[in-house]
C-alpha cells in the first residue's frame, strides 16, 4: 500500500520479519573532506547541544538517508549532514538510516561537502534527488571556494516543490554567509571553513578546539586565583606570626 505525504509517494514500512537495516557508508576519497569540515570539528555535537531535545531530533552525518523504500537502492543517498526535527531518533538508529515514510516526513536540513570526485553530482543529481524527496534546505560548502561547486557556498530552499535558491551574501572574498530558515543559523565560508552562527545569541556555535580553548583557559584562571588566594594566606599567616613576636 501507498501513502501520499508532502507530496511524496511513499512505501509504507516493512512488517518486522523482514525489517530491513541500510548498509553503511563505504569510505571513498570524499570520506576525508566531509571529516575535516563537519565532523571534526564537533559540528554535529555542537548543533545537537544548541537544538537540545535529543529524544525528537537526528542530527547525523553520513549515514543512509532520504530514501523513499528500502527496496530503492537507487534512491539512497548518504548526506555528509542531514538534520530532521519532531522525528524517531529510536527509528532512524535501529534501521541504520532515515526511511522518509517511517519517519512520518523528509529531513528539514541537508549539507553536502565538496569534493573533486562529487562536486559536479552535488549540484546536479543529488540536488533534483532531494528536491523530489521533498527535503527543505540543500546547501552546499566548497572549501575550495568553488573549484568543486559552482560558488564557495550555495542554498536551496523548498517553495511549491521546487527549490529556489538562498540569497548569499558575500562580505569579502574570504566571507559568504547565508541564512537557514530551518535551522534559524547562518552558514559561513570564512576563510575556507565551514561556521555557523546564532543571529540570536550573535555567536557562533562552538568547535571542539574552542571548547577545549575555553576549558583550559578557565582551568588555568582557577589555578591561578588559587594561587594568589595560597600567597594571600601565607602573608598573612606571616603577618600574624610576626606581630605574636612582637608582642613578646
């Protein structure tokens, strides 16, 4: 049986005997550019400590998602980010992936990372593949500052069913932002890295590094103040032993 939702022509699950897992992502030379721009940095922790609500929201990276079936293996696509609010995270986990009509609706957000070898399907194939999945946001990162993609940094947004492209703003040669309506972030290329900022807090969302920065740094102002607090003491015990001879 069919089911229609967003206009998407969907399958409905299968029954449990023949539960189907997706197969995991098979590294490729692509593999090591998505590491060092998402991953590495810590950005999908980061974006899942800034959203909260870990029991209604996937925020994954590489993992089979968006397919319309688990028979369609045409259709399976592996995001280098994909982030989907009011869904199973229990679902998306035991089946290895994100099934859209067991999950009820496609992700809200999806990031590709570009690479030599998937630059030109990034803006082509996949980009028509996640329009008719109907997902909400596809936006693309270039390192490279376009040798990969067409622009440093690109977005689409669902309007009618059709993507329409997301004003990009550039600062600089070295600067490109644009906002996310479904993430309510603005993407950054800075310098060739990838950064997201909250226009609400006016911060941007914190790498590994810079939480480790922060760690250390307040780790060595509490040595520091206990430091001074243990030299303040000695003083005045010195203080005080000399005032006792004194008084002798």
């Amino acid at each position: 049986m069919t089911t229609t939702k967003r206009g998407i022509a969907a399958i409905a699950p299968s029954p449990a005997s023949v539960f189907v897992r997706f197969p995991d992502y098979e590294p490729s030379d692509d593999t090591m550019t998505t590491f060092a721009h998402v991953n590495f940095p810590g950005y999908p922790a980061a974006l899942a400590r800034h959203f909260g609500k870990p029991e209604t929201t996937v925020i994954i990276s590489e993992i089979a998602a968006a397919l319309l079936s688990t028979e369609d293996k045409e259709g399976l696509r592996y995001p280098d980010l994909l982030i989907a609010f009011d869904v199973d995270p229990a679902a998306r986990e035991a089946r290895n992936g994100y099934l859209i009509p067991e999950q009820g609706k496609p992700p809200d957000f999806v990031l590709e990372v570009a690479s030599e070898s998937t630059g030109r399907e990034d803006e082509t194939v996949k980009r028509d593949a996640y329009e008719a999945m109907g997902v909400s946001e596809y936006w693309r990162f270039d390192h490279t500052g376009g040798e990969f993609h067409s622009a440093p940094l690109a977005g689409d947004r669902l309007a009618e069913g059709r993507y329409r492209p997301i004003e990009i703003a550039r600062v600089s040669d070295e600067h490109f932002h644009g906002h996310s309506d479904a993430l309510n972030l603005d993407l950054c290329w800075e310098h060739g890295k990838l950064r997201w900022h909250d226009p609400t807090a006016q911060g941007y969302l914190r790498t590994y590094d810079e939480v480790d920065d922060e760690r250390i740094a307040a780790e060595e102002r509490a040595a520091a103040a206990q430091s001074e607090l243990a030299a303040l003491r000695a003083q005045l015990q010195a203080r005080g032993t000399a005032s006792g001879g004194d008084a002798k």
